[in-house]
C-alpha cells in the first residue's frame, strides 16, 4: 500500500490492471480448449486470477489487485483416441476441461468491467476539468 492516499485515477488503473489479468488468463483459457497431452500431469488446466481488495483508510476507497494466478476447474478427461500421436501406450490422451461457455462469459464480464473503469477515469477527469473551469469563469 503506497504512503499517500490513493486518488480515483489510481483505483480505476489498478482494477484496469486486474481484469487486464484475466482477460489474458480467459484468452489462455480458450487457446487450450480442446488440447490434449499424453499425461494428465502435462495436460492443460484453467488458470484463474485470485483477486486481493485493499482499503485505503485516508480516502475511504477500496482497491483490488491480483495477489496470484492458479489453476482451477475440473481435471483433465481422460479419452481413449489410440489413433491420436499423443496417446499413451494404452491409446489413451488426457484433453484439457476449459469450460469454453463459462470462458466466454468470463471474457465478456472482463470486457464490460474494465470498460466500466475507463468511464470512471473519463467522468473523473471531466469532473476536474469543469472545476478547473469554474475559477476561470
């Protein structure tokens, strides 16, 4: 937490910041739907931000940062594809279990929030040029 209080511009940036996160862990996500491996150890699993929020007592704002990315969801299917290259010596792959319509959902929320910030910045920042206005008047 930094020593001077955290203004608007800094709480939107950091949340800006966050879904920035997990728009790049969702778009992982769906790149590796569908990809197999011959282990269930080398098999692909979905990545999730884990998000911290802070309280910032000088300014009464709360901000969120991500604290780490982990792994999430269900296992990796083991499907039985002896034709496959990756299979195992028991013609068996391990496919990775995205949830593509769950990803999707969680890229379009990503989208709209981090929209949602830019409208903060931007109402913020008309907000101070018009009170900068007002002296001049």
């Amino acid at each position: 937490m930094p020593d001077q209080p955290l203004n608007i511009f800094q709480v939107a940036g950091r949340a800006m910041s966050a879904q920035l996160v997990r728009m790049n862990t969702t778009a992982s996500n769906l790149a590796n739907a569908g990809q197999v491996a011959s282990n269930p150890g080398d098999a692909y699993r979905t990545v999730k931000p884990v998000f911290r929020a802070a309280f910032d007592e000088a300014t009464g704002m709360s901000t969120v940062d991500v604290e780490k990315v982990v792994t999430a969801g269900a296992e990796p299917t083991k499907r039985y594809d002896p034709g496959n290259p990756m299979a195992d010596k028991d013609g068996n792959v391990w496919e990775s279990a995205v949830d593509e319509t769950r990803e999707l959902v969680d890229m379009m929320e990503t989208a709209r929030t981090y929209q949602n910030n830019v409208e903060v910045m931007q109402t913020a920042k008309t907000l101070i040029t018009q009170t900068l206005n007002l002296g001049r008047s």
